[in-house]
C-alpha cells in the first residue's frame, strides 16, 4: 500500500499547517502548561476509530476515504494499510489481523466524503495488514432477522430502523464486539464459529429533560452506542450518542459477559472512550459547540471551537479540554490519542483529519 502523508509534526510540514488554520496549530492553546495539545499526524480523511498498533504506533480508520491507517506518533508517518473497504468507522486488531467496522453508506446526496459503492457496507470485515480481505460477517443481515433493540418505524410500508451501521470495533482474541450505532446494540462475532449474537442493548434514555421528542416513535432517546473499548481493569465500556441531547450521553462499563457493572451520565455526544492505568475515563464529543439548526454554519462561524474532551476520574471528578472534533480516543504507554477534525468534511474540509496527543496540562476543572 505504501507510505504517504508526513508527518505534521515535523517542522516544515507544521509551520505549512499553520499558515492555513492558524487557530489549530496547537488546538486548545498551551494555558502555561506547555503543549498540552499536539498534533502527530495530519493529512487523514475522517478519522474515527483510535487502536493500539505494534511497534507503539495506532491503527486509524477514515471513514471519508474508505481506508484503514496506521499512525507512528513520534514520526508523524503515516502509512495505509486496507483500502476500499466502505465507510471506515471502527478498527482494532488482533494476533495479527485487522478487524474494521464498515458503515452503511449515507444517499448520495447527502454524502460528505468520498463513499465507495464497490464496498462492503454494514460489516465486520477481517483483512491482513496487507490488504487482503479474509471474511466479511453481514451485520445488516443479523440485525434485520433479530433486531434486537425492538425498534421499528414504517415509512411508506418500509422499515426504517431496522437498520446497521457499525461505529466502534474491540477485537478480544476469540471474539470481536462490535457496537453497532444504527442497530442500538452491540454485537458479538465468535471468531472460531462465525456466529453473530447481541451482547448488549443499550436502554433508551427517559430521565434526561429533552429525551421525551427526540425520536418520534420512541419512548426516550436513542442510545446509539458509538464507542467500545477494554480498560486496564477488565472491564468493558460502551458510549452512546444519546440522541445528541445534551446530559442523555453515557458511558456503560460493563463486565465480560455484558452486564452493567455501573453508568457515567450526565455526558453530550460520546463517539470515543479511553481508560488510563488509574481508572481515569475520558470521553469524547465531537460536536460540542456546534452551531444549532440544519444547514451550513453562519458566516464567519470558525469550526476549530467545534468539540469537547471530558475526564473523569475514579472520585467523578470532571474536567475538559478542548480538541476539535474528536472522534476515537486511545490511551497508550502513557499518552492520550485523540482523532481530531474527525468530521471536517462536513465544513468543507477535506484531508484535514489528524491525530492528536492530548497532555494532562489541556484539561481545565469542568463547571
């Protein structure tokens, strides 16, 4: 596949980055805490999904482009791994092989990115490193004999949420879990037997001011799980959109067998989760800030104040960082990784995903 995209944070290609959005140069500023926010690598095409990769460097999957990328976060290189395997949400790997969560492609009018028809869509689908495609597990199929959430609307005879999109991969050796952000589930694939089977059902939100509208048809607001990832402790931990209402967004930690051990409410918007050593949660909002109503931005509306980094320690202690538009989150060997202008296409911006090391000096008490 090969080499492209140098690194961002090498001198040259940063001081180009910052003659064109010199707002961005060190997203979140430095607050006398020297960088608190750096980028490592630009170039990328929605990025979602952050994972641990070999040699200390991160698995990245780009939704706009149809590819899956590993980042070196001390060079800044990156270098494409799969490509043309759909909408490229979720990505994590395992003894060896790449495992990707390939979204449903949107209409083509209301696409933002670059779709390839030619592409799986609403799938897991299990590659090599080097871009052979090994299985590809139909969630579409399992969510339209099973759905197991409950939820279906009718439109014109049809229906309307019996549908998938697959946001967030955790590959566990046996077993891959896949939160499934259309089908308002998380799935299980077992890797030996090929089986699909749910693993958990996020509830629909009822106790957040604003959840009683914001589905017609639903009691409450759709969870709409984005984000699955494995702490140091063992445990497993969900987020959810929540319908976008603000305070309806959680974070389900859950045990192996997906029981709910505890909730982290009172969250906007969650697409990524990451856990450090001491327990520490942080979570990601990729649209806090974002100006209300549909259509393009006001004029002059500047998208780098687009995004949000909460966290939250193991007394509930809350505090946030600016990071525009995150999307996956990453904890590793010490450092938090945030993709960042993971939605950018939607302003226009093409090609101007990054990844991003989040230190501990961006993050100011919450209100």
């Amino acid at each position: 596949m090969g080499y492209r995209r140098t690194a961002i944070g090498a001198a040259a290609a940063a001081a180009a980055l910052v003659a064109v959005f010199p707002a961005t140069a060190s997203a979140g500023g430095d607050g006398g805490h020297g960088q608190p926010v750096t980028t490592v690598a630009g170039g990328l095409q929605g990025p979602r999904q952050l994972s641990d990769w070999w040699g200390g460097k991160l698995l990245v999957a780009e939704s706009d482009s149809g590819e899956v990328s590993s980042v070196d976060p001390w060079s800044g290189q990156v270098h494409t791994l799969l490509t043309k395997v759909g909408i490229a949400q979720g990505v994590d790997s395992s003894h060896g092989k790449i495992y990707v969560a390939a979204g449903e492609a949107p209409p083509p009018e209301e696409s933002t990115g670059a779709p390839l028809p030619e592409g799986p869509r609403s799938a897991l689908i299990e590659a090599t490193p080097d871009g052979k495609v090994l299985r590809t597990f139909d969630l579409l199929a399992y969510e339209l004999a099973h759905n197991p959430d409950g939820q279906v609307q009718f439109v014109d005879g049809k229906p309307v949420d019996a549908l998938s999109n697959p946001f967030s991969v955790l590959a566990q050796g046996r077993r891959v879990l896949v939160a499934d952000a259309g089908a308002n589930d998380v799935l299980s694939i077992d890797l030996h037997s090929g089986e699909i089977s749910t693993f958990f059902v996020p509830p629909t939100v009822t106790d957040v001011p604003g959840c009683e509208n914001a589905n017609p048809g639903t009691q409450g607001c759709d969870p709409v799980p984005t984000e699955i990832t494995q702490g140091p402790d063992g445990l497993i931990y969900v987020g959810s959109l929540g319908a976008l209402t603000p305070g309806a967004g959680r974070v389900y930690v859950l045990d192996q067998w997906g029981h709910v051990v505890r909730v982290i409410k009172g969250l906007t918007s969650v697409t990524g989760v990451a856990v450090d050593q001491r327990g520490t949660v942080y979570v990601s909002n990729v649209v806090k800030g974002a100006p209300e109503g549909e259509g393009p931005p006001p004029a002059g509306f500047d998208p780098s104040t687009i995004g949000e980094i909460t966290k939250i320690t193991r007394h509930g202690d809350r505090s946030t960082a600016h990071v525009t538009m995150p999307s996956g989150l990453e904890y590793d060997h010490g450092t938090l990784y945030a993709s960042a202008w993971s939605v950018a296409s939607m302003v226009g911006l093409q090609d101007r995903g990054e990844v991003q090391a989040i230190g501990r000096g961006a993050f100011t008490p919450a209100p």
